[in-house]
C-alpha cells in the first residue's frame, strides 16, 4: 500500500492540534502528535519499515477506511469513475435542455454585464415555430428541462406565453423542469399567475448588496431605484407561485463585498420560512466593459475567511464536496437559443457569431466548438488538475476560460483555493464546528 496523493497533511497553527484530510472520502482527520510524526516520514518516504509496522493495528485500519492508504492502482482508478461518471453525465439523451433568450433588450445597465452592446432584438414567431421541429427532432429525449434567459426576458413576455403554449400542445415531451433567469423588476402579480399555471419551479434573481449598494449595481436605464421593487415582486412569487422555490444571487466584487452577512440577515429577517435561498457568486471580468473591480479567483477563500472571522458567519458550507461539474456547455443535449435562432453552448457567449455552434434554420454543427467545449476544455485534459489534491472534490471550474486560453491564449486561473491556502479553509472548518458543537461527521480523531 501506499500514502495517497490526494492526502493533505499539517500541522495547524491557529489550533494548535495535527490535522489530515483525505479529498477521496472527504475527511479531515484530527491526530495525535506521534501518530502525525510517523505520518510524516511514511509521507516523506524516510521510514523504511512496511506501514504495518510503524502504526497499530487499529489506527491503520482507519487510516486504510479513511483511503490515506491505498494500493498503487487506486488513485488512477478514481480519475477513471470520476470521468465515467461525467461523461456518462453530459452523454445521457433522455433530457433535452434548453436555455432560450426570447430577446437581447434589457431594462438593466448593470456594470459588470457580459451582454453590453447586444442589439435590442425579439424573437420572431417563425424562430419559434422552428424552436418546436428542433425540440421534436430529439426523438430519444421524453423530456424536456427549459430555462428562460435574456437580456432580461421579461420584456419578451408575449414570447414566452406563445412558446409555452407551442412546448405544451406537444404530448411527446414532458416537461421536466421549468425555471426563469430575470431580474425581478417586472415580476408583477399577473405574470406570477402565469407562471403558476405553467409548473415554474425555479427562480434566479440577483439582489447586489443591501439597498444602497444593489441601487448602484442593478441600475435601470431610467434611472429608477430597483432594490424595493424587486423585493416586493419576489413577495409576489411567495404569494402566487407557491411551489416555486427562488434562487437569490449576490454578485460579489470589490465594491459590494461586506454586504453579504448582512444581506443574509436582512432577507431571514423578511422572509423566514419563505422558499429561498441566497448564494453568493463572484463577478467576474468577461469583457472590458466591465465596470467593477473583479476578485482573481484566489482572493475567494480570503474573503471567506473576512466574513467568518469579522462577522462571524457560518452560513454557508466552508467544507469541500464531491463535483462531477458540468453546464449547459459541456452536455451534449444541451442548447443555448438566441433570438435569432443562433445556437451556443455556453451562456456568456450569446450574440458572439465566432461562438456559434448552430443554427436551428440550417441545423449544420461547429464541431470543434462542440468537441471543444464538452471534451476538449474539461478538468479530465488539464494536466494541472489531474495532478491537484483536491481532483475529487472539484468540479474543474469553467470550460469557457480554457477554450479562450487555448484560442487567444487568454490567462485564466480556474483554481477558487491555492493549494498553499488549504491551511486556511481547513482551519476555518475545524473552528466552524468546534464553536458550533455540531455532530462531526466528517472529522475522525485518531490517536
């Protein structure tokens, strides 16, 4: 047997104990100075003696349970599922999933928007005559998952009323989920009774901040304040979509970044009990018509680690999870439908012609892009992932950062921890629940 490659062993400063985690079974193992020493000369390979006979029985045994230990094929047999797994995922052809931009027209100038400049277009009925015939030419595919996308497409209302109608008539597919992205301005009463006639599920809208400075971030081309009417339409979405369940999105950048907890507050304070969720996203620099200041993905666990220790807050899950990862990019039944009928894989690349990988007219296929996009730009053919320790819990980051870097050699640095920092997210963990005295489920003490 062997010492793991996807092992992560220290000593933790900050409390003083001896901590080891495993990213293959996700646990954080808390151990005894002799047990940690003879860890770290078996690690180093300077202990010549077999492992059984360093360690007591007992303690190896966990350790063996724990997959700090593994036979020489075991490592390399994780990659293996882990990419089965995936593809297996992004392959599969019963669901056809569809995001559908009714329109380009936005009420919003939001300053880190990726769609600035797009021209102030809607759909047209043959386009969505001609979006039924591409969804019926799915004939494997019984069901359907449908998002509806923009600009902000609440302004192409009559659209989407027309294309459900024309999705429904359709007895061959179900659908299977039904979400909105929006804005949440024009989420009145009359739509939500819509929407509830029609099994909408899921809401995303961005709340940037607390009233202040989501006014200076959501901004609407007339110049209206937008933080109330928003709130009160979601109350709306409580009220008249009882089933659906609202995704809320903070945008995080340099200039909103200590509004989070007290969002977070804010909003439990309103809506307790209510069927929501906040999340918190950071902006990210797509174009250079961004207009706010962008965190590099390694700021993200020192940001973490500001809320926990200046506000103390232990709302959301510091600890890492098993991702196979995915998008709309990278599945193959999986389509992104602009209001002209041009197809692409990955939202930010809406209204880019280069990016195009379709038609829905002429139904001919980039496959390049196609190819790129689902195989070629994923964690599986990056040497950087393979090789990281946290490969079992990482979903890999965003295809569309690499393709750009192998097309325009554009930087990109999909990595959300450095590997240098894991002593700060595992020491954040630890505290996290020794203060909160919850039942550790994933930390196993050895002696």
């Amino acid at each position: 047997m062997k010492w793991s490659r996807y092992n992560y062993l220290y000593e933790s400063k900050r409390h003083n104990c001896f901590l080891l985690y495993n990213s293959i079974t996700n646990v954080l193992i808390s151990l005894s100075i002799d047990v940690y020493r003879k860890l770290c000369l078996i690690k180093n390979g300077k202990d010549s003696e077999p492992i059984f006979r360093v360690l007591e029985e007992e303690t190896l045994d966990k350790l063996i349970k724990a997959k700090i230990f593994v036979e020489d094929y075991d490592d390399e047999n994780f990659i293996l599922q882990k990419k089965f797994l995936k593809y297996k995922k992004s392959f599969q052809e019963k669901i056809l999933s569809l995001v559908l931009l009714p329109t380009y027209a936005c009420n919003f100038n939001c300053p880190y928007c990726y769609e600035a400049g797009l021209p102030y277009i809607f759909m047209k009925e043959n386009v969505e005559d001609m979006i039924i015939d591409f969804i019926n030419s799915f004939e494997v595919s019984s069901k359907l998952q449908l998002c509806w996308h923009g600009g902000e497409p609440l302004i192409a209302f009559n659209n989407i009323k027309r294309i459900l109608t024309k999705i429904e008539k359709n007895e061959k597919k179900e659908l299977k989920s039904h979400a909105l992205v929006t804005n949440g301005y024009l989420l009145d009463k009359d739509k939500c009774l819509f929407f509830n006639d029609h099994n909408l599920n899921l809401i995303q809208i961005t709340i940037d901040g607390l009233k202040e400075n989501h006014n200076k971030s959501r901004i609407h081309k007339s110049g209206y304040l937008t933080y109330d009417v928003i709130l009160n339409n979601i109350e709306n979405v409580f009220k008249y979509i009882p089933q659906c369940s609202i995704t809320i999105r903070m945008n995080v950048h340099a200039e909103n970044e200590e509004d989070f907890p007290l969002l977070y507050e804010e909003l439990k304070n309103r809506w307790e009990g209510q069927k929501y969720h906040l999340v918190m996203k950071y902006a990210n620099k797509h174009n250079d018509s961004c207009r706010v200041e962008c965190f590099n993905e390694k700021d993200k666990i020192f940001y973490a680690k500001k809320l926990f220790e200046n506000y103390n807050f232990t709302n959301f899950n510091l600890y890492p999870k098993f991702q196979l990862g995915g998008c709309t990019a990278t599945y193959s039944n999986s389509f992104v439908i602009d209001p002209e009928g041009d197809i692409y894989k990955c939202w930010v690349d809406v209204g880019k012609k280069e990016r195009r990988i379709g038609n829905i007219f002429t139904r001919k296929y980039n496959s390049f892009l196609l190819t790129e996009y689902i195989l070629g730009t994923d964690m599986y053919s990056d040497p950087k992932c393979l090789k990281c320790l946290l490969f079992p819990v990482c979903d890999g980051g965003c295809n569309l950062r690499r393709l750009n870097f192998k097309l325009n050699k554009a930087p990109y640095d999909l990595c959300p921890i450095d590997i240098e920092n894991l002593d700060i997210l595992f020491d954040m963990f630890y505290e996290q629940q020794l203060n909160t005295k919850v039942s550790k489920t994933r930390e196993v003490k050895i002696d």
